[in-house]
C-alpha cells in the first residue's frame, strides 16, 4: 500500500472555492432510506435497513468501513481471520446488545453495602470462598472475547460490540466479588489449579467456535444456574442482590452462546462432532470441578446454613444444586442442537441429582 503525499493542489483549489464535491454528487450512498423509532428509541434492529442491514455471509474485504458505505477501492487489509459470518453470529445479537447497553450497573452504587452484616464466621468463610473463585473465573469471559475481537471482520459488527459489552459485564462481576469478599472481614480464600485449568482450556482454544462452546455454553452456563440459585445460598439481601444482577447479565452471554452454537450447526451440521469433542474435554474439567471442596463445600455449607446442617445433610443439597446445574446445562445443548444426554463425560455419581429435577427445570 502506497500513502498519498498530501493534495496541496486542492488545498489551492479549495481556498479559492473550487471544492471537489465528489463526495456530495457522485456517491453510491441510499440517499432516502430512513430508519424509524421504534418505542424504546432508536434500536440496532431499527438501523438494520438498507444494504446496511445486510450482513454478508462472506465479505468481501476486510476494512472497517461501516456495511452500507461507498469504500474506496484501495482500502487497506485489516488482516481478519473471522470471516465467515456464521463462526461468530447469533440470530439475538442486536437485541441482546441493546439490552446489555440498557441494563448496566454499578458493583459501587447499586448494591446495598451498607446493610452487610456480621454473619457466621463460617458462613461468611464460605461466602468469601465462593467470592474468590468467581472472582477469578470472571475475568476468563473479558479475556476471551477480547483476544478475538480484532480478528473479527467489521462487517459483523454487532457481534464485536455484543462482546464489547461482555468484556465489560465481566469486568464488572470480576469487582463485585472481589469487594464482596473484602467488605465483610473474611477477605479471599484459595485460587485452585483445578479452577485455573480451566480457564486457560478457554484461553488456549485453538478456535472461536472451541472457546465459545467451552465458555458461553459451558463455564457460564453454569456460573448462571449458580446465580439463578442465588437465593437459595445467599446469606443476606447484599449477596441476593448480587446473585440477581450478575445473573441478567450472565443470562445474556449463555443465550448468545446458545443461540450462536445453533447458527453455526444450522448452516454446518458436519461440525457437531467437533463441538461434542470441545465438550468432552470441557466437562472433564468441570467434573473436577464438582469434586473439589473449596467449590463443593462453600456452596453447600451456604444453603445448609451452618456446618452442622450441612453434614447432617451430606451432599444432599449439593446433589439438588449439582442436578439442577447440569440438567440446565443439557437444556442448552437440546436447545442449540447438540444433544449431549447420554454422551456428558460426567461421572454417573455426579448425575445423581439430574434424575431428580429432571422435569422441574423450566428451559
Ligand atoms: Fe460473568
Ligand atoms: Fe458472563
């Protein structure tokens, strides 16, 4: 690419009156096409009029001219590897951002500090620990959408700015347990390898479509049912409010993962075997997970209520929590089109409690 020496010959013209005005005349642009209102104000699915509203299956060029503009013929490469729209779209997307942008809250204004409360020692232990590893998965859900972005073609826009405000959700949830667990005296309790490794199976996938499988569908998918089940372990109206917030925020990226998983095996059913091997090593993980106390234990003592309740119960209320989590989870693969019950790398003692809410999980 060669750059211009500046016109110094319009400058001339230009003083003297004598503009260009190409840009006015001679466009290609859709002079006359008026997006409208609709009640909320102007919404994404509103602009998506025009050949602005068309998004190619293919681009044709990777610059970051906006869908609908006259682009020069000598643009630059921006070198994107995403190009195939349905490795990243999502039928939700510009509904889903919309309210992402619409639903935004402060960790600092918006939860009620002040009415936190001495609690049980080791109800606030538990607490703490739990804080510590959602603390620290969080961040994975920023990280990975923001490693890819770039790489995604400009003409899938609003999947790049959906994930924008994921980057921020996250940053935010990654706050509010991390404050949570130093506002009430227990501080934070202990990172795991386990929990880590994780993570970086996410971090490391060699592909979007690897890392959004072994995210939005799996690791928060069962962060959200954690948060749905928000009341049930919450020891105060401080943590309830939390559990709430951070769940319509979670429950946004499970559905785009969801709703985008199906997009991509409606259009290339061939891949399924791909996502089901994702999965199977993601699970793997996750059922070490389900094994390891810091999780197991903080969860179970907060809906048992105190150390005595929770061993008299046992696993009790951890395999209903578990159940619910998992069935949850098989609900989305149904959904997306990639049914996993009877092929989930979950030991069978891990699936006891599936067999119990199995039917009383709304989808
Ligand atoms: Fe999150
Ligand atoms: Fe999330």
């Amino acid at each position: 690419m060669t750059i211009e020496a500046t016109d110094l010959e319009y400058l001339r013209h230009a003083q003297e009156g004598k503009f260009d005005w190409g840009w006015l005349r001679d466009t290609k642009s859709e002079w006359g096409v008026r997006a409208k209102p609709s009640k909320v104000g102007l919404t994404m699915r509103d602009i998506a009029i025009g050949s602005y509203g068309d998004v190619p299956d293919h681009p044709a060029r990777r610059t970051m001219a906006p869908r609908g503009s006259d682009v020069d013929p000598d643009v630059p490469d921006m070198g994107y590897t995403i190009n195939d729209k349905a490795e990243v779209w999502s039928d939700n997307l510009l509904e889903l951002y919309e309210e992402a942008v619409s639903r935004q809250w402060s960790a600092t204004r918006d939860i009620p500090w002040t009415q936190l409360e001495e609690l049980d020692p080791d109800i606030e232990h538990a607490m703490c620990q739990l804080s510590t590893v959602l603390s620290e998965v969080e961040m994975v859900a920023a990280d990975f959408p923001a490693k890819w972005l770039w790489r995604i073609n400009h003409d899938f826009v609003e999947a790049k700015m959906f994930l924008c405000t994921q980057v921020m959700d996250e940053a935010r949830h990654t706050e509010v347990f991390r404050k949570r667990a130093l506002a009430n005296g227990g501080g934070l309790g202990k990172s795991k390898s386990v929990v880590e490794r994780f993570l970086k199976l996410i971090l490391d996938a060699q592909t979007y479509d690897e890392g959004s499988a072994l995210m939005h569908l799996l690791g928060e998918g069962i962060v959200l049912s954690l948060f749905r089940a928000g009341e049930l372990i919450a020891p105060s109206p401080v943590e309830k409010k939390i559990f709430r917030l951070c769940m319509q925020d979670e429950a946004r990226h499970v559905a785009y993962g969801t709703m985008h998983l199906r997009y991509r095996l409606e259009r290339d059913p061939s891949m399924a075997e791909d996502f089901h091997s994702y999965l199977d090593k993601g699970e793997e993980i996750i059922g070490m997970l389900f094994t390891t106390p810091e999780v197991v234990e903080s969860t179970t003592l907060l809906a048992a209520g105190s150390l005595k309740a929770a061993e008299e119960l046992g696993l009790g209320a951890a395999d209903i929590l578990r159940g619910r989590v998992i069935e949850e989870y098989l609900q989305r693969c149904d959904h997306a089109g990639l049914p996993r019950r009877g092929r989930v790398k979950l030991a069978p003692e891990l699936l006891v409690g599936v067999a119990r809410v199995n039917g009383e999980v709304a989808s």
